[in-house]
C-alpha cells in the first residue's frame, strides 16, 4: 500500500493514517463503492472489497469507541458481534478489547437470540424511538443497552448525544445508505473514508447515501493505493 495524497509514501502506518482527533468526539463512516458509485454487488458490500480493504476496515474498528450500523445492514450483511482482535491490544490501551455494537432501528425487527448479542464482549447497544413496541423495547433491554433516541423515529442527533454520554465519542458508523443520509441530514458527519472498487456495477445498486437532499462539504485530505483501490479520507470543511 502507498500513499498518494497529500504526499508519496510507501507503506504508510496505516494505524497513523487513521488515528482521530484527540481532542473532540469524532464520527467517521467507513463505506466502499464501486467506480460508478454503486454501495453493493449482488447485495452485498463485500463484492465492492479487496484484502486493503479489509485490512483498513479492521483498523478502523479497533480504533473506535463504537460500531454503528442501521439494522438493513446488519440483517443484510450477516453482522455478528465485533470480536477483539490480538493487533488491537495497543490500539485500544484500557478500553474495552473490542467496541460494542450499536445498531440502529425503527421497528427492533432484530434476532434478539443471535450471537451478535450472546457473544457481544462488550454489551450490544440497541438505538431506538418510542414508536417501537414496548414489549420489544423490554425484550431488547434483557439481552442490550438500549437507547430510546427520538419519537416516532430514531432522532440521531440524540442517539449520538447518548453514544457520548456513555463515553464512547470515535464513532465508527458503516452504513448503510440510509442511515448514512440520515446522519448527514442531521449534519453528524466529521469524516467519509470511502474505499473506491476498479469496478462498473450498474443495475439499481443504491448510492453510499440515500434520502434526503443534505449537503456536506468535505476536502480530501488522504489517498491511499493499492491494487487499483483508492482509499480515500474526506474531512469536514470546518474541521482540521
């Protein structure tokens, strides 16, 4: 892996490359994407990735305070619960061996039995609204940490507010499309790394974000390469 942007460097320390801010909470989306712009192949993002960028994705999770992903992505992609990782034990110092998992959802139409919440080592967080049915809410508070974050839909701006009064301020949100609109209409999003596939996918993949309009201005402040990926690490225009 080289980077191209804003120098040249051969075998960057990625870890480095990645860091976060050390003096705000910061919330980072990680997503890929083909050439034409397409979130998935045949569904899923994994099609879109390259061993770089599998090795980024690690990295960033062993980073973060938090894992965040909307409940389609978690249903979609098979999500488990994040497992420590031998290579994390300097990353994360005295937090937790891994993060926790916060899935966002709507309806709680979640497999409350599943191991991305029996063999959560640290508590898998549940955000919510108060539209979700309050058997499922008490069911969901046996087995998770569960946040009640706006009325009839999650509202994420008191969703992260909660994040961060539990400590946990490097977010790490992976998607997907949807819940990625939502946090850029409620104007959350300090970083976008997107990892860029060599592919022309066409069909009716959607975008890395969906809904509403919202307009985000962001500066390209990194490039990484390798094997025709683009790494790429967009910043907020008025963060440095």
């Amino acid at each position: 892996m080289r980077r191209i942007h804003p120098d040249i460097q051969d075998d960057p320390d990625i870890q480095q490359a990645y860091a976060y801010p050390a003096d705000r909470p910061w919330l980072r989306l990680n997503m890929v994407a083909s050439a034409d712009g397409a979130a998935w192949l045949k569904g899923l993002s994994g099609g879109l990735s390259s061993q770089g960028d599998r090795r980024i994705f690690r990295i960033l999770r062993g980073l973060a305070d938090v894992v965040m992903a909307g409940a389609a992505t978690v249903r979609t992609e098979g999500y488990g619960a994040v497992k420590p990782r031998d290579a994390w034990k300097e990353l994360r110092g005295d937090r937790p061996p891994a993060p926790p998992l916060a899935v966002v959802t709507r309806r709680l139409d979640l497999d409350l039995g599943s191991p991305l919440f029996t063999e959560a080592v640290s508590k898998t967080i549940v955000i919510t609204c108060e539209a979700a049915p309050a058997e499922l809410r008490a069911e969901a508070a046996r087995v998770a940490d569960v946040v009640v974050a706006g009325g009839d839909r999650v509202d994420m701006s008191v969703a992260v507010r909660a994040l961060h009064e539990r400590g946990l301020t490097r977010i790490l949100c992976e998607g997907g499309p949807r819940l990625n609109g939502q946090l850029a209409t409620a104007d959350l999003i300090d970083e976008l790394c997107l990892s860029i596939s060599p592919l022309l996918v066409g069909g009716g993949a959607a975008r890395i974000l969906n809904g509403e309009a919202a307009q985000v201005e962001l500066r390209l402040s990194q490039v990484l390469e390798e094997e025709g990926v683009l790494f790429c690490k967009y910043t907020r225009e008025s963060t440095t």
